[in-house]
C-alpha cells in the first residue's frame, strides 16, 4: 500500500510526539485512525457501486444478445432444414426396395462326387 519503511515510521512518530505531545497522542492517533477508517470504508463502497454497475451492464447486454438472437431466424431455417432432410431420408428409405436374401447353395468338391 504505501511503502513506508521503519526509518521513515520512526521519524514520523517522533516528529508527531513533539509536535503533538505525550498528553494528547492517543487522541490524535484515534482520530487519525478514524479517517483512514472512513477512508476504507468509502473506498470499499465505491468499488461495490461499480462493480454493481458492471454486472448491471452485463445483464443488459445479454438481454440485448438474448433479445437479438430471438429475432435472428437462422435458428429457426436450420430446424426446418434439419426436419426437411430427414424427411428426405426417410422417403428415400421407402423408396429404395430392401435386397430379398436368396440362399444359395454352396458346393464343394465333395459334393460334386
């Protein structure tokens, strides 16, 4: 978050305690805490509000999608063209006349004797 070493912290709380003094530190440091509290917690409401926001806008771009894909007849004619081939099938199934098995009859050399 901030980079902030010990050396840098160390002369911070010094240069806070001598202007601030002893007595009322504890105040000071309450209270600076408070704000960055406050700080926090305005940060996090507004992350929250936009990504609120953000599933917001996906929903309606896939009503939109949603809505244009029921307008989009592709998928109806490809049924159609799905149901009329396999119509297709079947009648060229009637048509074609299955093979009558004959049965014919195997001889050898032993028969022929």
């Amino acid at each position: 978050m901030l980079d902030i070493g010990w050396q840098e912290f160390t002369l911070v709380a010094f240069i806070l305690l001598i202007i601030v003094g002893p007595k009322d530190l504890p105040k000071v440091l309450k209270s600076i805490f408070r704000f960055i509290d406050k700080i926090k917690n305005y940060a996090y409401d507004f992350k929250s509000s936009i990504s609120e926001m953000n599933d917001e806008l996906e929903l309606s771009e896939l009503r939109k999608d949603v809505l244009e894909v029921k307008k989009d007849n592709t998928i109806l004619e490809a049924k159609k063209t799905v149901i009329e081939a396999e119509n297709e099938f079947k009648n060229l199934k009637k048509t074609i006349k299955p093979r009558k098995k004959t049965k014919k009859k195997i001889t050898t050399s032993y028969d022929k004797r």
